[in-house]
C-alpha cells in the first residue's frame, strides 16, 4: 500500500491573513512539500497539471525533475496529466527522460483536467475530450512500447517511422493510472489495458465512486488481466488535523469558507460528510481512511491534499510531519490485516522490470 501527497498548486489568498503567495513562493512551496513527504516517509508525491490562474504546476515534468534531483526514494507521479490536449509524442519523450533522471521513480495518472478552456487553448475541441483520450493514449503506449511506430489517427498528423527518444528506462515504460472523477468510458479504458484506475474521490459522494471503481473492476477482470479484487485502484483524500477536534474545525472553516472549489455550498460539516474530506484528529483521519476499504475494497495508493485553499505552508508541513509520524503508519498496519495474499501492490518500476523479465525467461526443460 502506498500512501502520499498530491497538490493542485493553486494560489489563493490566505482568509486569516489577507495575504496571496506569489507564483514563486507557491512553486518553492511544492518542492518543500515534496521534499517534506519524502522525510517523514511518505511513497509518492504527485502534482497537477494546469495551464490557468490561479494555478501554477502547468509544467508538471520540470517540478518532478527538480524534486528527482533532491530526493532518493519518492516516487514522483502527477495529479493528472492532460491526455486530451497535451501531444501523445511529447508525454512520450518527457516522460521518459524524467524516468531516467529520476532512476525509475516515476508514473502517472492520465486525465482530461476539470477546466473546459483549456481545449482551445491548445487547438482542441472539447467536445471530442473522450474520443481524444482513448486515441492519444494508444497512441501514448505505442510509442513507449515500439521502437519504430507507423501511425495514422483523426486528431494529429501521421507518423511514419517515428522513434520517440529517450526510450523508456530499461525498456519499461512508466505505469499508468487512468483518473476519472465521472466518466465510465476512462474506467473502461484502464480496465481495457490493464492500468491502474485512479478516482480523485475528494468532491462527490462515495456512491458515485463505488459505481466507478465497481465497473472498472469488473472489466479489468473481462479482460483477463486477473480477478475484480486484484484490478489497481487509488483513491484521493483531503485532510487538516489538530490535536483538538474543535481546534481543527475552527481553523479550518474559514479556509473551507473561502475556497473557489469547495466554498460557497454546503456547510463544512455537510461536506465531511458527504465526501472523503477530515477535519479533525489524527485518530478521526485514520478511521475515516479505514472506511475507504469498507466502501471500495482493497486498493493500492491513498494519496492526500493538505496544501489547498490558501494555508499556509508552515501548517502544510505540520499536516504533513503528522501524516508521516501518526497517520500512516496506523493506516500500513491496519489496511495489511487480512489483505488477501493474491491481491497485488502498486507497480513499481522494479516490479514492472521484474515482471518483464519473468515473462522473456526461457521455461525449464522438462524433466525426463
């Protein structure tokens, strides 16, 4: 089971203070939170993709490449990472030269991104987001998976003997999970190759993500890549601790309050409510996580939000040292009782190379 952080970088202005972090400050800020995840212990750290105020990350394989270079053991992934308008020859060739710097500690969540805009922004049509991503993703694993590719789609130019360089790292191209906050066609595609699904269930009620991940499963077995319970799922989650409960709710709510994602709805307990979000103690975050399993079943990678909404970094970082010493270790012990032996791990580049080479090994002879 892995357990991390994943931020969307946006810049709000803090409701306690008045004050809005420059583009800089918020950049430096991600790297801390990076560098911070992996000191406390923490699997992953994963970051957005976005090309508009009041976001920053919208050049997610830089970050990742600084944040390589300043860590050992993280895996470095992404939020989402725009299937839709980015082109499937440059995720290729970026993504690949990351999983070289970064010495295999890479993967990615695939995704259409929730700002309808940025379509045209880059020459794209809104209107085709499903049918742009299932064909620049099979696109996508051409290219890592075939050294000379011959193609010919609806949404891009032809290629004709094209080698995407560098080639992935040993020959392996980075693991992919397939993100989905509403659309069955995504859990359907995961499903179809045998990817991860990833469901960012941190706005919706946990019915509507029961039904996703439920189809996904289902398929990923259709498909003959193994059993419903051994399909990859990772979910989100959104948390802010206190030692005090009441400390956490008083100063929480005005950040609640005032976000331009969350605020302006249902009142903040309504919210916990209805949706992954905790406000409260660390005991409160590790019984509410523990539920995940309940609604979803076994799964592979839990990551959380702890920057968003304008807080502070110094109490991003406290969030974070409190996840790293009281949350997860808990969380290891409690989701490894009774997981089923057959039920796998999140893939690694290591598992990934492994499993590669098990399957090219020459079988034994028979004995005589």
């Amino acid at each position: 089971m892995q357990f991390g952080i994943f931020t969307v970088g946006d810049v709000t202005t803090d409701p306690a203070t008045g004050r809005t972090p420059t583009e800089y400050e918020r950049i430096k800020a991600m790297v801390a939170i990076a560098l911070k995840a992996e000191e406390v212990g923490l699997d992953v750290f994963a970051t957005g993709e976005h090309h508009n105020p009041p976001f920053v990350p919208s050049s997610p394989t830089t970050m990742l490449g600084y944040v390589a270079a300043r860590t050992d053991r993280l895996i470095l992934s992404t939020a989402t990472t725009l299937i839709t308008t980015n082109d499937p020859v440059k995720i290729a060739e970026d993504y690949a030269m990351l999983q070289h710097l970064a010495d295999g500690r890479v993967d990615l969540v695939m995704g259409r991104g929730n700002t309808g805009p940025v379509y045209p922004w880059f020459g794209k049509d809104i209107r085709e987001g499903i049918n742009l991503a299932i064909e620049n993703y099979a696109l996508l694993r051409r290219l890592w998976r075939e050294d000379v590719v011959n193609w010919e789609g609806k949404f891009r130019t032809p290629l004709q003997g094209f080698t995407s360089t560098p080639r992935p790292l040993d020959g392996v191209a980075p693991f992919v999970w397939h993100g989905s906050i509403r659309s069955p066609e995504i859990a359907e595609q995961a499903a179809y190759y045998g990817d991860g699904f990833f469901a960012n269930n941190i706005f919706w009620p946990k019915e509507h993500f029961q039904r996703l991940i439920t189809l996904y499963r289902e398929r990923y077995a259709h498909y003959g890549h193994g059993t419903p319970e051994q399909a990859i799922v990772g979910l989100g989650g959104q948390v802010y601790m206190r030692r005090n409960s009441q400390d956490a709710v008083r100063e929480f709510r005005p950040f609640f309050d005032h976000s331009p994602v969350m605020g302006g709805g249902i009142s903040l307990e309504e919210y916990m409510e209805q949706t992954p979000l905790t406000v409260g103690t660390p005991e409160q975050v590790i019984e509410k996580t523990l539920t995940f399993r309940e609604h979803f079943g076994d799964y592979q990678r839990q990551l959380f939000n702890v920057d968003g909404g304008g807080l502070p970094l110094e109490t991003v970082l406290e969030q974070i040292d409190m996840l790293g010493e009281e949350v997860v270790p808990v969380l290891r012990e409690e989701f490894a009782q009774n997981r089923p032996a057959d039920v796998p791990d999140a893939p690694t580049h290591a598992s990934l190379l492994a499993a590669r080479d098990a399957a090219d090994a020459p079988s034994a002879d028979p004995v005589a």
